[in-house]
C-alpha cells in the first residue's frame, strides 16, 4: 500500500478524479458505500467520501479512527458542500492537537 487514493460517491461527483486517475468506487447509497469501503479499507491510504454518504456513516466511519491508515476524508460532492467534512476535520483536529488552529472557534 503505497500512497494510493480512492474515492467512494455517486457517479457523477467521481468523475473528475476518475479523470485525475484516482481509483473510483460508485456508490448510490450508504449500504452500498460500506460495503465498498469495507473492501477497498486495506488497499488505500487515503478514502475520499462524498459527504451525502459520510454523514449517515459517521458511526462506522469510527472504526478508522483507531489505525493510521486509511485516513477517510469526507469531501463536497456535486450538490456542493453540507459543511460535513469541516465538521469532521475540525473535530480531527481538536483530538488531535487538542485545539482548533483553523477554524478558531
């Protein structure tokens, strides 16, 4: 497992890193993104997931919390962005380093 990325959404918000040559895994719902997430987990550093799946997910998505890798990165998809994913890397964050240095409140 050496640096690769994959990307877990509906189809058309994967498309563009299809086209960066991210491996793509269409998903159209939560059964489906687990499922897939729990396949492709031990072969992918880095999961990007759409936040339309990532917010539903949140409890399973904790699971990853607990090994370095993958690191799950919950991203806008086509509809724009709920604000999910800077929920989760603000929360990221504070346990991390134990304060918030981006977003200061």
């Amino acid at each position: 497992m050496t640096g690769k990325m994959a990307i877990v959404g509906d189809g058309d918000s994967i498309t563009v890193f299809k086209a960066a040559g991210v491996d793509s895994f269409p998903a159209e719902n939560e059964a489906k993104a687990k499922e897939v997430l729990r396949r492709v987990a031990k072969d992918y550093q880095i999961i990007f997931l759409t936040e339309e799946l990532a917010r539903p997910l949140s409890e399973f998505l904790k699971r990853f919390d607990e090994e370095p890798y993958p690191v799950v990165l919950s991203i806008p998809s086509k509809n724009g962005s709920t604000g999910y994913g800077d929920e989760m890397l603000k929360s990221a964050m504070e346990r991390a380093l134990g304060v918030d240095i981006l977003f200061n409140n």
